[in-house]
C-alpha cells in the first residue's frame, strides 16, 4: 500500500519548510534542556533523531490510509488509557505513565491520545458532513469524546484533558457547526464556567482533587499561595524578569539566577520557558514564540491547500495542538493562567511529547504531499 502510494508524491510538494523549522525547534530545545540540566541532553539529542526518522517515515504514508483504522485506534486508545491506570507508573499521587526497561524514562499514553482523537474526529466530522448538525451526531461525537477525557481525568491529567477537549472544538468549528449552536453553546458555557469556579472554593467539592484546587486558588489569590502552591509560577515570573532584554546567557549558574539556585524544580520540562527567559531574555523568548507561530503557520496553509476534510481537520488539529500547548505553557510560566503541566512542543524534555508532536508534524507532511490540484 505504501510503495503504491508514494510513487504518487512529488518532492515539490514536500514542505521541507516546515520540516526545517521543527529541526530548528528541537535544535533550539536541546541547547536549552542542556542549560538546564546537562544530564538530560544526551536522552534528549537520541530522541530527537529516533523521532525525525519516524517523523519522515509517517509523512511518506497515505493519512488516508491510516484513518482507514480510525475506530482500531480509537479502542487502542481506550485500552492503553485504562491500562496505564491499572499497570502504570504512580508519581505524586497520578498514574500517567509506562515505564521503559532499561532505565530509558517512561512513556505517557495521554500524549498520543491527541494525535489519535484528532485522527479518529477529522475522519468521523468528514463522514458525517450532511447530519454534522443534528442533535444525534453532535451527542454521539461528545460521548466518543468524553470516554477518553474521562479516562484521563481519571490519572488525573486535568491539563490534557482540557487541551484535548479544545482542539476537538477548533476541529468541530472549522467542520461546520453552525454559528447558532455556537451562540447557544457559548451562553451555556460561561455561566457553566462561573459557577464551577465558584463551587470549587466551597469546602467539601468532590469535582477536582485538593492539588487542582490549590493550584486553582493560588492563581486566583496569589497572595496567599506564595510560599506553597504558587512558589513555582512565582519562581518562574522572576526568573524571566530578570532576563531583561537578552538574559544572563546560557549555562549560567550563579547563585544569583533562578536556576542556580535550584528555586524551579525540574525546569528542564513544563518550566522551560522560564529557562528560556532567564538566560535568553526577551529576545530570546520571542524568537521561541515566532519559530512555533511558523510552524502552526505552515500547518494552516497545508491546511488551506488540502486534497479532502479529513486532511485539512488534521492539519488544523495538530496546529491547534501546537498553538494550544505553546500558549498554556506560556501563561503557566508567566502566571497568566494556573498551573497546568503541559510542556512545549519540541522544546521541553520528554519521549512522550517530542514523539506524539513529531508523528503530529509527519501527518501534516503527508496532507501536504497531497494537497489540491487547482
């Protein structure tokens, strides 16, 4: 199937672009893990050859061929997630990840579960076109959705699920629905939204656990959470004040830095960009942020340019994945918003995220090989 299909492809249409500039990302990744912590740069450097060889080898495949097993990969997902849960490995009171033999790090199923619902939904929406509208499509596309949000909420990665359950939206929008169920979903939800923050500060809430709500309070009152729960976003907007205009360079680590002193745990992953602000300053923070917004950028236009809906749904799936979890992470680091535990596409360490984005990023390479004749 994949030899037939690839003697289709003209390497004009590759977007070595956009393959560039995700090199570029984990390029400039590696160089800030290694600032933060040295020990993790060679596991880094391995992942991120072993992901662009996988990246390369997923572009070259039919997407139309993988969403051919949409529902086989929906059910893996279902088992992997209820499995993790049972097997996995327990860190601080969650249970998100597999543990590699050979002390090679753990593996953190969440992670691919983006990647496979936007799959599973840019095919589901594109079969569903003429009753995308109907109260019975929408219900059953919000039940095939909840399952695995609820499973994930049962680890507990709140995080996730709501970056999951935002890009499923950016994917139903751009499918068709109707801007009147998008009023009327909108008047529901901001009440919703307000009363689940109220009824979360009352004592004996049952919804979120205790560290959810903590981190929640301490972004609502950061007065009072300085020294707790809000110690680390506190860390972390000095850390990147202090950078100024072009930081104190890299691998510095002077009692008198943020990182020196040890004041951000594990910075080399959901803190990373507060790496990035201390020792690259605002210049080198904004050149983070134009490198992902050229990436996203580029899946758009393969969007734009695709041969059906389903390649267009996963081209702007993965862009909005990109464009969600860049944004969360930023806020996090900034104290814009609480603390969530979403780490930076290419940049922040971890298998799990390098991979899931990687394989996201191959997707969009393949769509983009089969993009519209005009």
């Amino acid at each position: 199937m994949i030899s037939k299909t690839t003697k289709q492809y003209q390497l004009k249409n590759y977007n070595f672009k956009l393959w560039l500039l995700v090199l570029i990302a984990c390029i400039y990744g590696v160089i800030v893990i290694n600032s933060a912590n040295p020990a993790y740069t060679k596991k880094q450097i391995l992942g991120v050859v072993l992901c662009f060889i996988i990246m390369t080898v997923v572009s070259l495949i039919d997407y139309n061929f993988i969403c051919r097993f949409m529902w086989l990969l929906y059910f893996a997902n279902i088992i992997m997630l209820i499995a993790v849960k049972l097997f996995g490995k327990n860190v601080n009171g969650a249970t998100r990840w597999f543990s590699i033999p050979g002390d090679l790090g753990t593996i953190q199923p969440s992670e691919f579960t983006k990647i496979i619902l936007i799959i599973f939904f840019a095919l589901y929406i594109e079969t569903h076109q003429e009753d995308f509208n109907s109260f019975q499509n929408l219900a059953k596309l919000a039940g095939l959705l909840l399952l695995p949000i609820g499973l994930i909420m049962w680890q507990p990665d709140l995080s996730t699920s709501i970056a999951i359950i935002s890009i499923v939206l950016v994917m139903i929008f751009m499918g068709g629905l109707s801007f009147k169920l998008i009023g009327i979903a909108l008047l529901i939800l901001i009440p919703t939204l307000t009363t689940f923050l109220w009824y979360v500060q009352t004592p004996n809430q049952v919804l979120l656990k205790d560290y959810q709500v903590d981190r929640i309070m301490s972004f609502l009152h950061p007065e009072d959470y300085l020294n707790t729960t809000g110690l680390q976003q506190s860390n972390s907007i000095m850390a990147i004040g202090s950078g100024q205009l072009f930081g104190k360079g890299l691998n510095n680590n002077t009692m008198a830095t943020v990182k020196g002193g040890n004041f951000i745990s594990e910075q080399q992953t959901d803190f990373i960009f507060s790496v990035i602000g201390e020792e690259l300053g605002f210049v080198g923070s904004v050149i983070l942020i134009a490198i992902i917004a050229l990436i996203v950028i580029q899946c758009m236009l393969i969007a734009i340019k695709a041969r059906n809906m389903s390649g267009k749904l996963i081209a702007v799936g993965i862009a909005a994945l990109f464009s969600f979890q860049s944004f969360f992470n930023i806020c996090v680091a900034t104290g814009l918003m609480p603390n969530t535990g979403l780490p930076m596409p290419f940049i922040s360490y971890g298998l799990s995220s390098l991979l899931s984005s990687t394989i996201g990023i191959g997707l969009v390479l393949n769509v983009g090989l089969q993009k519209r004749k005009y």
